[in-house]
C-alpha cells in the first residue's frame, strides 16, 4: 500500500454499505490513531461521510463515499447523450456503432477544446 488516505478511499469505495473505522486500521495494517488522521483527511477534504455506529456495545463510526452529483461532461460528447442510455437493443460494445460514433464524435469535442 503506496498511499493510505487512497488506500482508505480505495476501501471505503469499494463497501457501498460503508466500513466500520475500527475495522478500517485493521485492513489497511496501521494503528487506529494513524487510522483517525487519515479518516481526518478524507472527512476534510468532503470525499467520505461518518455515522456513529455502535457494535457490541462499542461506539465506532460508519465510512461511506460522498454522494457527489454526477459530472454531465461524463456522459455527453458535445450535446450528444451517450447513447446506451435509454438503449433497449442488446448489443456488444465492442461492435456498437452508436456507441463508437458518439465516442468518436467525443474525440472530436475534446480534440477542438485542446486546440
């Protein structure tokens, strides 16, 4: 583990549910202090929420992800929707040709942005 606040963001990611922070330091191999400071940072900086949570008596803290709004640019090249949305046909990506058009039509927004 290179990075323990990604390492953290990483695990907290990866429970939609959430993860216990007495759990956290456990999978991450550091101890519970270094745990809080990182916990600390992720909480700062709005990436993840923290529940008070009780487990066998013992006051601890749910982890969960920020639900953050999704970012439009993500899924419209130009003003074009992404395609698949809505899309009731049952195709391979691979061979979509709606799908490769809008990615190509995308290459081409982000090609004249750049220039």
């Amino acid at each position: 583990m290179n990075n323990p606040i990604e390492d953290a963001l990483k695990v907290i990611q990866s429970k939609p549910e959430g993860v216990l922070q007495s759990e956290l330091w456990k999978v991450l191999g550091v101890d519970s202090r270094k745990c809080s400071r990182i916990v600390k940072k992720l909480l700062d900086t709005g990436l993840i929420e923290r529940a008070e949570f009780k487990k066998d008596g013992i006051k601890t803290y749910v982890l969960t992800v920020t639900k953050r709004p999704l970012d439009p640019s993500l899924i419209l090249a130009g003003e074009e929707l992404i395609p698949c949305i809505g899309c009731e046909d049952e195709c391979n990506v691979i061979e979509c040709h709606r799908l490769m058009d809008w990615m190509y039509q995308l290459a081409i927004v982000e090609a004249e942005e750049i220039i």
